[in-house]
C-alpha cells in the first residue's frame, strides 16, 4: 500500500496493488488501478465502514475443498479479509452493500480467461453471502482507475486504454507470475469464514 495527500479531494489516499484490501471509518479515498483484476468496495451505511480488495484470481465455490486449494488463497481470501477488517471495525454483515469494478481483457489471452472468472467469481460470491451490488463497472478490453470515499460509499471511476494501459499490464503479469510461482505448501492466512 502507498499512502499520499491528494489536493484536489483535499483528502490522504490509500492506493492498493493486487493482493492488498483496507477497511476504515476514516474520511479518505481508497485508491487502485484495475486490469483483469477485481476491486470489491463494501460499505456498512449506518456506521459509515467502507474497504476495497484488489485480487486477481478468484476462487472457486464450488469445490468442497475451496479453502485448501491455491486458487482459493486469492479472490476468497481478499472477500473474507475485506470484510472480517470490517467486522473489526464495528461494521454488520447485514447491512453491507457492494460495488464491483475490473475484469477487464488486457493481458495475453495465454494467460487463460482471469478477467470472466474474476467476474464471475466476485458476482457469485456477492450472491452467496447475500450482500447486494448496488453498481458494478466489468468486463471490456480498458483498464480502471476506481477512487472510494469509504465514509460515502462514492466512486469515481475512470477507464483508460491504449499506451497508458501498459504500466497495468505489466504489474498484473508480473504479480501473476508471482503467485504461480508461490509454494503450496505456504501457510495460509488467519481468516474467518462466515
């Protein structure tokens, strides 16, 4: 995570990579730059509790074994993460609403369908623990810069493509090769399912 002061929002800003989420109550804007990967926002309205993930692989919910598996460690864990920190913070289940945002077509296509899985995953899950999506912004071939104002629920939200997508593609493949190359054998978070 990358923290600074943005002028025009008059407001600190926490940027989030893939593989990272944040929870607060503060008045600030969480930040990410979306290609394949998924960026979650929840948000709990009575408290005013709002957190963004950023994942790129998503998990799969219909293995009895989900919780085991390699793929289970990214778009799972970075849902269980986000919003067990809420949780923390005072937040209720319940009430939580989402926004969904990413799953764009900007890597290889070698790389295998990750932007439809991510999707899919991130709507199926959504469903599953019964936690509304009150907007989402998916699919198509341009990158996304989503800014959250956790204290609101806002978004603002900007697609880009061309040249300037280049700097996402080469994070995603480069984070990509990463978690491939992870051991299986690497312990496994601490996270609570629900």
């Amino acid at each position: 995570m990358y923290h600074h002061f943005d002028r025009k929002h008059d407001r600190d800003v926490t940027i989030l990579h893939p593989g990272e989420y944040y929870a607060t109550r503060d008045r600030i804007i969480i930040s990410t730059v979306l290609g394949s990967c998924i960026a979650v926002t929840l948000y709990d309205p009575v408290e005013m509790i709002g957190g963004m993930n950023h994942f790129m692989l998503p998990g799969e919910l219909h293995s009895r074994d989900f919780f085991r598996e390699e793929s289970g460690r990214y778009g799972m864990f970075a849902m269980e993460l986000l919003i067990n920190d809420i949780l923390k913070q005072g937040g209720n289940k319940r009430r939580l609403k989402a926004k969904v945002f990413g799953g764009g077509h900007v890597l290889d296509t070698s790389q295998g369908n990750i932007p439809d899985s991510n999707i899919e995953f991130a709507l199926t899950f959504l469903e599953t623990e019964q936690i509304p999506v009150v907007s989402s912004n998916v699919g198509g071939t341009q990158a996304r810069k989503v800014l959250f104002f956790p204290d609101s629920s806002r978004v603002l939200l900007k697609r880009f493509g061309g040249r300037t997508i280049q700097p996402v593609e080469r994070e995603e493949e480069a984070y990509l090769s990463r978690i491939r190359r992870a051991p299986k054998d690497e312990k496994k978070p601490d996270v609570t399912f629900f």
